[in-house]
C-alpha cells in the first residue's frame, strides 16, 4: 500500500485545477456585449469584478469611450492587463487615426509577439462607425457577420440573447445590449446585473 499515494494525486489534481482556474479567469471576469443595428452602436457590460470564487466589486465600469467618443471599448479579464492593452491600443490608433482595423491588427501583433504582452489574459472587444472587432492576445482579429459581439463569462448566454432579440424584437442597439446583460447576469454566476451601455452613433 501506498500511504501518501491518495494524497500526492490530490495535490496534484488541485494543482492543476489552480491552472485551469487561472486560465479560465479570463473568460470568468465579466460580460461584455457590443451590437450594432440600424446605423446605431452600443456596447455594455456588467458591473461585477471576481476573484477566483469571491465578488470583490459591483459596480466595475469595464467599457469606455476613445479618441474623442469616436470608438468604444470593453474588456473581459484581468483589470490591470487590460488597462495596459487599452493603452497600447490608443497609441496604435494615434498613429493610424481612422482605421480602427489597422490598429487592431498593429495590437494583435504585438500582444502576440511581445514577451512581456502575450502573458497579458484579456480580450477587448472594440468599435467605431464601420466595425466592431473583437481583438485577442493569440493574434486573432475577428468582425462578427451579424454586429453582435460578446464576450467574458456569460458572453455565450448575452450572445444568443442578442441574436434573439437582433431576429424577434426592433429594440435599438442599446436597448439590446442592455436586455442581453440583464439575461446574462441571471444566469451567469461570475457577472451580474449592474449594468453599464454606451453608445455611438454610425455615420449617415
């Protein structure tokens, strides 16, 4: 008999559901959606803010406005990479102003290739007048088909309520990514329903 056997397999599967927890942390910080629809764009999200299994805020604002109002953007992780990742990210639209897509790519880029950026866990999803793209640390830049992009750990409950709603319902861009969070966060442990939207308008 192995007397330590039970407890080195122990140890050993709580450390590797630690691992897992600390992946999965990403998509397990928020919610965040962004719609678009009938020359309207609104992005929203949830107010709560998780740390590992204990709700240490309610009221997180997690999407803003840049460059003058002209884009919004949200974030799904941790706060402090994704403050610097919407750092790097102003900077790349400062040096290709108007063209949201090149300086997602620029990001994408250099998040992947960076030693110090590609250990950075967020997902940011971003928006102006012609696109909304979703942007992610392994160098993918993704333009959803439908306007609807979601994101975080109730982005799989917010996105199918979106589409719903985009199908069955005129509710306006906002009034959607509003009624899409509410859903959310009844449902989804890790969010909540202190919601926050923003809008901008499209061009004519």
């Amino acid at each position: 008999m192995d007397p330590f056997g039970s407890a080195l397999r122990s140890t050993r599967t709580e450390a590797n559901d630690h691992a897992i927890m600390k992946t999965d942390i990403v998509f397990r910080g928020t919610t965040v959606v962004c719609v678009r629809r009938d020359g309207q764009v609104a992005i929203g999200s949830d107010g709560q803010v998780t740390m590992n299994d204990t709700i240490v805020k309610a009221q997180a604002e997690k999407v803003r406005t840049m460059m003058d109002g002209k884009i919004l953007a949200g974030f799904a992780g941790s706060v402090a990479d994704a403050l610097t990742l919407f750092e790097k990210f102003e900077a790349r639209l400062e040096r290709h102003p108007g063209n949201l897509a090149r300086a997602a790519v620029e990001l994408a880029k250099e998040w992947r290739s960076d030693r110090y950026l590609r250990r950075l866990e967020a997902l940011l999803a971003v928006a102006d007048s012609d696109q909304s793209l979703l942007i992610a640390g392994s160098g993918e830049v993704i333009e959803p088909d439908d306007g609807i992009l979601a994101l975080g750990s109730g982005g799989a409950y917010a996105l199918a309520a979106a589409r719903a709603l985009m199908e069955h319902s005129s509710l306006g861009a906002a009034e959607m990514v509003r009624a899409s969070l509410q859903i959310a966060g009844e449902i989804c442990v890790y969010s909540n329903t202190e919601i926050t939207v923003l809008e901008l308008e499209e061009k004519s």
